[in-house]
C-alpha cells in the first residue's frame, strides 16, 4: 500500500490526471451540446447529421503528428511548446463557437467546430506523447488510468455539465464557461516539466514521417500486434454499441438508465480505471491484459444473464457495475500497453496511429451489430460478443510467449 501511494502522490500522476480532464472537455463540445444547440435552434436534422464530420481530425491526426516529432516552436521545449499553443487556440475556438449562430450561419458553425476538433486531436497528440515520455514504464499503467478517469471527468463536465447549465443560461454563456476551463490544461502545462529527449529527435523531416513506420513494422511481429489492438476489446466495443436499445426492450425506463447505467457506470469505471492502474503497477501490463481481458469477456457474458432473467434494478446495477469496473480497468491495461510500444524519438506518430487504430473495431463493428442482434436475439447476440474476444486473447497468449513483444524497451 506504501509503494501504491508513493506512486499515485507525486506531480508526475497529477500531470497526467489533469492533462487527461484537459482533453476529455472539448470532445462533447461538437458533439452532444453542439446538436442539442442545434436542435433548440430548429436546424434540419439532415444538417446535424453532417456535422459528425467535424470529428474526423481524431481519426486522422496521425497525418499531422510527425510535424509535432520533429519541430520544437518555444523555449518550453518540444512537448510543451506545442501543447501550450494548442491550448490557447482550442480555448478560443470554444469561444468562437459560442459565439457563432448555428440557426444563422450553420456553415460557419461548421468551420469552427471543425477548428476545436483539430486543436482538441492535436492536444491529445502531444499529451499522449508527454504521458509516454515523462512516466517511467511501470508508472505508465498507473498513469494511463489517471488520464483515462480525467479524460472522463472533463467528458462529465462537458456533456452532462453543459447540457444542465443549457436549460438556465444560453448556450453561448455555456460555451465561455466551458472555455474558461481549459485554463486548467494551460496552467498544467505551464507548471508541469519538460520531458527529457533521451532518444533524441528526428534529424529532418523525412525520417520524422518515414522513421515512425519504419521503425515499428520493422519489429517482429509487428502486423499481429496490430492485431492485438484491433481485437482485444472488440467483444466489449460490440456488446456496448447495442446496450441502449437493450435496456429500452427488456423494460427498463429512461430514467432508470440515466440513473444507474450512466451515473452510477460512470462511478463504476472511473473506480476501475483507478483500480487497475493499482493493479497494473503490481503486476505489470501483460499480466494485467490477461486478467482484465477474461473479466471483460465474463462481463460481457452478464448482458445475455440480463436478457434471461426478469429485469430488476438490482440486477441491472450488478451487471453495470462489473461491466464498467472491469472496462474500466481493461481500458486502463489497452492504453498503456499501446504507450510501451511506442519508440520515444517517435512517440507522437506512432502513439496517434496506434490510438486512430483502438477506433477502428468501434466503427466497424458497430456497423453489423442491429443486424445480428435481429438474427440472434439478444442473449445470442452477448454470448457472441463473449465469444468475439477469444482472438484478442489469443493473440496476447502469442505475445506472452516473448515479452519482448509484449513490452517495447524503448
């Protein structure tokens, strides 16, 4: 227990806490409040279909992240020079969106949400390279889930936060508030230290753009780590996408849901991201993998219980709590594990391809789920989603079999 407080109390852990919050905030931004904005306003729902677009720099800022490798801007250093620059912008382009009409100029709203999503994917990029660089590698478990839980919060402040403080103020009043609190990254960053560069950096621009690819798919083995990222929460992301629906069908209320699937889930995977950090500091990542992969499957396995048994609140918290308890720790496990693997003269490349990666089976395999959920019916559908994460596991029985695969020591 000394050991586990020794670690968790220290600025290093609270760097990566706030810097996770930081990046939590602005995602909702453009997504949740934006629509319920737009809603309000009376915009065609054909439009706020579109506006999902805007998110695309999440899903391709490994474009731009050798740029973020390869040049330092200020005397902060590279890392943090970056990340305050991107601060200050994101926190003005929040400002400029609420200051924009999206019932008078929706394409104008388009541009500056367009602009938050680019400044919010670019901050998420340096912190995960500052995260990787600045913890040693058995504080990056701890570390991974102290960002994740913060990167919650800031989701809870934005998403569950705007939407109330909407129903008192305008939104644009919304909008500056929120704003105002990404001075919580800005003084962060400012405080925080320069990592050391002890891999050195790209020597030009070319290798900061070849170097990354390189230097990964030069690895043995490295296509079946790809693999491993894309599967081993594949069974989980599939069971999740349907879940909604599935507590509508089966009897339980709206209220119901908010209540105990989202507020007190919430509460659930913020305790197993905390939780697994611990955990992951102790065991290590690949023994951690192991365990927290079988309890996701199992509790994956709890949905298809739900469906058989009568829907009781009781039941219903059980399941939500293991599910998200043991999400939440997986999560903590997948992302830090994605950290050892990056080279840290290419931490912010190759950590935005690998993340743009953990995307990929959240996409597509939420695509077919209404489909088979309609073939198989629900209790069907969980054992296979059960089932779906039996390639995950036995591509990380592979990667046990050589650690060195397991682990980068870079």
């Amino acid at each position: 227990m000394k050991i586990f407080l020794r670690s968790l109390l220290t600025q290093r852990m609270l760097v990566s806490l706030l810097m996770g919050f930081s990046c939590g905030l602005p995602l909702l931004l453009t997504i949740t409040v934006l629509q319920a904005w737009m809603q309000e306003v009376g915009v065609d729902i054909k439009v706020i279909g579109l506006f999902s677009l805007v998110g695309l720099p999440y899903t391709l800022k490994f474009l731009w992240a050798p740029v973020l490798d390869r040049f330092t801007i200020s005397l902060l250093g590279r890392r943090r020079g970056w990340l305050l620059l991107f601060q200050i912008l994101l926190m003005l382009a929040i400002v400029g969106l609420g200051l924009t009409d999206p019932k008078v100029n929706p394409v104008l709203v388009a541009g500056v949400a367009f602009l938050v999503t680019f400044f919010s994917a670019s901050q998420d990029i340096v912190v995960d390279a500052y995260r990787r660089e600045d913890l040693a590698d058995n504080e990056l478990g701890l570390g991974s889930s102290l960002y994740v839980n913060g990167y919650r919060v800031g989701m809870l402040l934005a998403g569950s936060g705007g939407l109330i403080m909407a129903d008192h103020i305008p939104f644009h009043l919304v909008y500056l508030i929120l704003a105002a609190a990404m001075l919580v990254g800005i003084v962060t960053t400012c405080c925080c230290r320069e990592p050391e560069m002890t891999h050195g950096t790209p020597a030009d621009f070319k290798e900061a753009v070849v170097g990354p690819f390189i230097d990964y798919f030069t690895r043995p083995g490295a296509l079946l780590l790809l693999a491993f990222i894309l599967f081993y929460k594949i069974g989980d992301q599939m069971a999740t996408t349907m879940t909604m629906p599935f507590y509508l069908e089966i009897g339980f209320s709206k209220t119901e849901i908010g209540t105990i699937v989202k507020l007190f889930g919430f509460w659930a995977t913020i305790g197993g991201g905390f939780l697994g950090g611990l955990i992951l500091l102790k065991w290590g990542i690949l023994r951690s993998l192991w365990i927290f992969g079988i309890l996701q499957a199992i509790s994956t396995a709890g949905f298809a219980l739900l469906a058989n048994l009568p829907p009781t609140l009781s039941l219903l918290a059980g399941v939500i709590a293991f599910e998200n308890l043991s999400g939440g720790m997986g999560t903590a496990a997948y992302v830090a594990y994605m950290a050892s693997l990056t080279n840290k003269k290419f931490t912010a490349t190759q950590y935005a391809l690998l993340s743009s990666l953990m995307g990929v089976p959240r996409v597509l395999a939420a695509a077919p789920t209404g489909y088979a959920v309609s073939a198989l019916g629900w209790s069907s559908f969980f054992i296979f989603c059960t089932l779906a994460a039996l390639p995950g596991m036995l591509l990380l029985f592979w990667i046990s079999r050589d650690k060195h695969r397991a682990v980068s020591s870079f």
